[in-house]
C-alpha cells in the first residue's frame, strides 16, 4: 500500500466520474479528512472495549473479495466466521464504485439463498 501512497501519477483508471469525486471533494472541504479516519484513531480503545468479546461470527455472513484489490483476502477467515460465502469479483478494493451493478446482483443473490 506505500506504493500507492507514494505514486506521482494514477496507477490505473479513475473508478468516480468527475460528477461522484466532487461530491466527496465538497464534504471534504466541509468537514475535513478528520471524520473518515477517527475509526483507525480510535483502534487501541475498541480493542480494549472489545477484549472480553467472542472474535466469532455466528450469523451467517457474505464477503466478497476484489481480486485486483491490495489487501488480500484474509486465509483463515473461516476460523472467525464459520458460516461465511466467500466471493470475488473482478475488481479493486472500491467494488461498489467500480461494479455496483454485479456487486448488488450478488447480494441479492446471497440474500434469496
């Protein structure tokens, strides 16, 4: 992921138009980065709060994975969720920007099982 946070220019095609990209732009300059990364500040406290909490996943649980994503799927996710389907789409880490269309189709298909 360094190497994405230091590339001088885009490593692929963008997946906003420019119309989808201003909005975040907009809420950005309304309300700063600040909101969207207070979850990753706030770790060491939830993993306190959450210490004594069972790490499993009983329900009954959908993950799908982007296969051009650069955080790879997690090998023994199975351990944590019993009861998972694991998919892939062709995609990035953005799927729902990238194939909204294919990713809702797959949801909904699970949710139908």
């Amino acid at each position: 992921m360094i190497n994405l946070a230091n590339a001088t220019t885009a490593l692929g095609e963008s997946v906003m138009s420019d119309k989808d990209l201003s909005v975040y732009i907009s809420g950005f300059k309304q309300k700063g980065f600040t909101p969207s990364i207070n979850w990753y500040r706030n770790l060491n406290r939830n993993w306190h709060l959450l210490g004594e909490v069972s790490p499993i996943v009983h329900q009954k649980t959908l993950m799908v994975y982007g296969e051009k994503d650069v955080i790879p799927p997690l090998p023994n996710i199975k351990e944590f969720v019993p009861n998972i389907d694991v998919k892939t789409l062709d995609t990035g880490h953005w799927m729902q920007e990238e194939k909204p269309e294919e990713l809702n189709q797959m949801i909904l298909q699970w949710l139908e099982k």
